[in-house]
C-alpha cells in the first residue's frame, strides 16, 4: 500500500482505481484514507491490540469521511485513538459490541416478556408494561443498549416532566418510577448477559425530590365519618340530582333522596380505617386468610410480601358480624360462590 503525506492537496488528487487502495500517511502510523473503486472514500486506521507485536492480528477502525473530516482533523482523531490502544483499549472490538447490543426496546421487551410476566403480580406488570410503552421506548427505544449513557437517561427525566409542572409533583413521580423500571431492566439484562456488567446509566442520574404528603384524620373528621357511616347504613346518606334535566321532575322528593349502604361496602370503611391495610389488601380479603380466634390477618399476597395484621377489638367485631357470602369477606358483584 502506498505512502503518502495525506494533505488535502493531496487528497484531492487521488484517482480511483480498480482495487480498493489505502493510501498511509507519512506521519502517523496507520492512519490512512481508502479509496474504493465506486470512488468512495474513509479515513481507516489500522492497530494491533494489547501488547502488539507481530503475532497480534491488526484490526482496522473506520474513523469518519473526507466529506465531513478534514485531513487534520481525521489524523488528530487518529492520534487520540492510538493512545487509548495503548493503555489497553480495542475500539474495533466495542464498536462491534456495541452494533450486536440489543436496542433499548428489545431490552425491556425480553425484561417485561421473561422476568416480569414470570415473576410480578399481573398489576405490577400493567403498571411497568404503561411506562415502557409510554416513557421509555419513544425516548430512548431506538438506541442501542450498551451506548445509553446518564446524559441519555437526564433526557428521558426532562421528557416526561416537561410540560407537567400543574400536575402533582410536575411529573416527578413518574419520572422516578420510570428510571426505576428502566434500571431494573439494566440489572437485569446484566444478569442474563445481554449487556456488560455495570453498564447501568440510570444510577449516575440524580431521582426528583417528590413532595410527600402525609395526613392524619383530626378527632372531629372521625367522629363525622363514623356518623356518615351510621347515617349510611340506616337512613341513607343524600343524594344530589340536576334539577334541570328533563326527568328531574320524576324524581323523589329531597327528603326521600337517600340511598342506603349495605354492611359490606360500610364494613369495608371500617376495616380500612382500623387496621392501616391497602384498599386493596380489604377490598381482596378472603374469610380463609381471618384467624378470629387469635385476632390477626393473614395478607399472602400484600404489596410488601406475606404479611400479618393484628386486629383491634373494633375490627374483630365488625369481622364476626359481617354476613358471610362467598369466599371474598367484602362480599360485590362477584361474590366468589362459583
């Protein structure tokens, strides 16, 4: 292969031929241009990696084009990148580990599809399978795996927050529970070896401060939710009606507008307000998770994991009046008798 003082002048006045050729250049070693026959030109660098020598193998990087890189810059370029092989780098090898990562979409895709459907509950899994599809993959998809970097992530923060500054929290909450999604699917794809090991972008990537809310009900709010229970089960509590649609007219005088609660929906209040559980966790509640004689709770299935409530006297006495229909304690539209 020729040698040459790869100058623009010089450049510029190189031929095709009818052989791919590399031109070298006089100054740097292994820097060179090559020259396809179509007339298409790059700038290549050829380099041994590791300790080289001639028993190792020369591998050759592209490092750009005439058409965007100038002589200069393409040998500066050059330079930079031998000075990496020389404190141990393959650029060649990570490009071409880098082209073989899975794109961002393929990652969650295999983390939603092989670890989440397998092993979270069917609600934890709708739940990521919306920020997937609504956050991650417009933002980030498309990009290959091993290339993401904090910068990429910060980007994927801004987006979803942009725009949300009248919402609760601007957005943040869902910015923090997207990157926790997305950073379980790194460590996860870690494990299976999809990507290399401590490749995680998201942990450099400062989570939002939320504005955390927490209230307790005054004796007075008490006192008026146990009246509104009582009222509901009995009386009824009022209703409200648009007096000005058409129908109105047949409806039941004011006094005469209650609806009356059944013992299961105003037992599920109580029980919520008595023992701290998750609407959920009552709402769920089966009659063969109640050990009444010992006054506990057993929640197999909570949020947390296995998990034991101890009951006051209150609920205890809510639970052994409650009528029993089906297996679901809050006894609905599907008792669970089938």
């Amino acid at each position: 292969m020729p040698t040459i003082k790869l100058t623009r002048k010089a450049v510029s006045a190189i031929a095709p031929g009818e052989k791919p050729v590399i031109y070298f250049d006089e100054l740097v070693k292994g820097f060179g241009l090559k020259v396809m026959p179509t007339g298409a030109r790059s700038w290549v660098l050829e380099y041994r990696p590791g300790a080289g020598g001639r028993g190792v193998a020369k591998k050759r990087l592209k490092i750009g084009s005439p058409a965007t890189m100038s002589p200069e810059d393409a040998r500066e370029q050059a330079i930079r990148t031998l000075a990496r092989v020389t404190l141990g780098a393959d650029p060649a090898s990570a490009r071409s580990d880098e082209r073989s990562s899975p794109t961002v979409s393929d990652l969650v895709d295999a983390f939603m599809r092989d670890h989440v459907a397998a092993k979270r509950k069917p609600k934890t899994e709708k739940e990521y399978q919306i920020i997937v599809d609504r956050h991650i993959k417009p933002v980030l998809g498309s990009m290959r795996a091993s290339a993401v970097v904090p910068a990429d992530v910060a980007r994927l923060q801004s987006h979803i927050t942009r725009g949300k500054s009248k919402l609760e929290n601007g957005g943040r909450t869902m910015a923090n529970c997207t990157l926790a999604v997305l950073s379980a699917a790194f460590n996860w794809a870690q494990g299976m070896g999809l990507v290399p090991d401590g490749l995680n972008p998201t942990k450099r990537v400062e989570r939002f401060k939320e504005n955390q809310k927490e209230r307790f009900l005054t004796s007075a709010e008490l006192n008026a939710f146990g009246d509104a229970l009582i009222e509901a089960e009995t009386i009824g509590l009022q209703y409200e009606i648009d007096e000005k649609k058409p129908k109105a007219k047949h409806a039941a005088k004011l006094e005469n507008r209650r609806t009356v609660y059944g013992p299961h929906l105003v037992a599920a209040f109580r029980l919520l307000l008595l023992t701290g559980a998750r609407k959920s966790e009552i709402l769920n509640l089966r009659w063969n998770e109640i050990d009444l004689e010992r006054g506990v709770l057993f929640l197999p299935d909570s949020k947390t994991g296995r998990k034991t409530v101890v009951l006051s006297a209150a609920a205890l006495s809510i639970l052994s009046d409650l009528p029993r229909i089906g297996m679901f304690v809050i006894a609905g539209d599907f008792s669970g008798n089938g």
